[in-house]
C-alpha cells in the first residue's frame, strides 16, 4: 500500500502552527499543530473532547459555514484536522482558525452539544483544558500567514 500523505511528513520537524496537508480537488485540509509531536506533552483527552464540541460549533456557525466539511482531533492528540472547500483562501482559514480559538478561550456557559442525548461521551469534558490549549494556540497562530503554511522538509 501507498503511505498517505499525513504519514510522510516529518513529524521530527514539525513544530505547532498551522499547515496545508493536503489538497483534494476543491478541498483542503489543514493540519493545525497544537502540540509537537513525540515531545511528550499531548492534548489531554478530556480537553481536546471540549475543544471539538467548542471549534465545531464556532466554526460550523462562521461565515464560512457552508464550506467546513470537518473539524476533528488527530489520533496522536498533538492536533486538530479543518477540512474546508477551497472557496476559503489560506487567509481567510487563519482567520476562522484564530476567531475559533480566540471563541474558545473566553467561553462560558454550558459546552455545546454536552449532554447524553447529544454526545456518546457526555461525561467526559474538561472547560478549563479547553480554554487553555485555545490561549495557548492563539499566541503561536498570532501572527499566521499562507506563507507559513508550508511542512518544513
């Protein structure tokens, strides 16, 4: 079999921020590093849980609904995946990255889409994780271009 295209970067060089994976016809999908990889430090499970049902919500409510195809967490809990039609330029996926993480860091209230009716791990969710991981995020993604969005080789 082929190796996929996620397993043929250097995870050894990549550092947190936010990259194109990859591109298929009008889709792209973006690699938002939050945690670099085999360093130890990953994603707590909880945090991660809250920051899904946080960024999904955000962002499948943006202007750029309609072209948000996914919003999910990487198995290795150093990062999220955004799936977006390319009718969204490399700007304007910073932006909506940046205004979600930013949403994130100052939500209060009840997590969205938290209850048992709504989610197949109601229980497990950690606001505070959440919160942080977003402010720290914001802080790297600061000063984001298109120009950075390329894997170091």
């Amino acid at each position: 079999m082929e190796k996929i295209a996620s397993f043929a970067v250097n995870h050894d060089l990549l550092e947190k921020g936010m990259y194109v994976s990859r591109i298929d016809g009008d889709v792209v999908t973006y690699d938002i590093r939050m945690k670099k990889p085999n360093a130890g430090d990953y994603l707590p499970v909880a945090a991660a849980h809250t920051f899904e049902h946080l960024f999904a919500t955000y962002a499948r409510n943006s202007v750029w609904a309609s072209s948000v195809l996914y919003v999910g967490p990487m198995g290795c809990r150093t990062g999220f995946y955004l799936i977006l039609r390319d009718a969204v330029s490399r700007a304007d996926a910073i932006k909506l990255v940046q205004d979600s993480f930013a949403f994130v860091a100052a939500f209060t209230g009840e997590i969205p889409g938290a209850t048992r009716q709504e989610c197949g791990n109601y229980r497990e969710h950690d606001l505070p994780g959440a919160k942080a991981v977003a402010a720290d995020m914001l802080v790297v993604l600061a000063d984001w271009t298109p120009d950075k969005m390329i894997y170091a080789k």
